[in-house]
C-alpha cells in the first residue's frame, strides 16, 4: 500500500503486467514499483497509471514529469 508523507512521490513503472497493483517499496530509489496491464505506447501506461492511482488513494493525481520514462514524479492534489 501507498503511504503518502507529502504532495509529491515518485513512482517506477512495469508496463504490460497481468495486474494493476503497487509492488513493493524501492529504498534504494526511493520510489514505488507499480505493474500496469497497459502497454507503454500511445500514452495508455500513462493513462491507466493516473486511474490507478487516482482510485488506490481516492485523491485527484497527475504525473509530473517522467511521461517517456519508467520513473516518474506524481503530485497529489487534495
């Protein structure tokens, strides 16, 4: 489960999965791993990952930066 400090967190994605889930922690990157059933292309990943998350903390979220690249940076809005 996600445990939210502040606004902001950072996130490593595992794009085609067979489940939508939160991993486990990365200490060493200080970042979640979540698995996404969408493929990376065409912005699905994207996507999917802004409903995931939006539905797992039932808060409006959005990526910040990192749209072409497995890490990325999301913002919680209240």
């Amino acid at each position: 489960m996600i445990n939210i400090a502040g606004k902001r967190f950072k996130i490593i994605v595992k794009p085609n999965s067979k489940e939508n889930k939160v991993e486990e922690y990365d200490k060493d990157k200080n970042a979640y791993r979540i698995s996404i059933k969408a493929r990376a292309e065409d912005n699905k990943a994207n996507i999917e990952i802004v409903k995931f998350l939006s539905k797992t903390l039932k808060k409006r979220v959005r990526i910040v930066s990192g749209l072409k690249s497995k890490e990325k940076v999301i913002e919680v809005f209240q």
